[in-house]
C-alpha cells in the first residue's frame, strides 16, 4: 500500500506489544524493523569500571 500511493518504497515498523515470543511472526508478516522493549526495559545490570593509570 505504501509504494501504490507514493510512487517510492518505504520501511514499516512495528512497535508495542512485542515480545520475543511473537517477533518472529512480525517479521514474517513483512515487517522492516521492530522495535521490542524488552530489550531495553529490563536488563540486567552489569557493574564496569576502567581504571586508567599514567604510563611511566
């Protein structure tokens, strides 16, 4: 329907209630990109630290 009324392609993104579970029927649907916040809101913190030392 995009490329019909505009003469060009476009990329479709599909965002909001996406989970790992069900992404994979998403993409199968023709889908470009996905947007899913489980990546994003609940992650595991991972504490890192880089301690720099003046060469000699």
């Amino acid at each position: 329907m995009c490329t019909t009324r505009s003469g060009s392609t476009c990329r479709l993104e599909a965002s909001g209630t996406i989970s790992l579970d069900t992404i994979g029927d998403i993409v199968a649907a023709g889908i470009d990109a996905v947007s899913v916040g489980a990546l994003t809101q609940s992650p595991t913190a991972l504490d890192i630290s880089l301690l720099v030392t003046p060469a000699p």
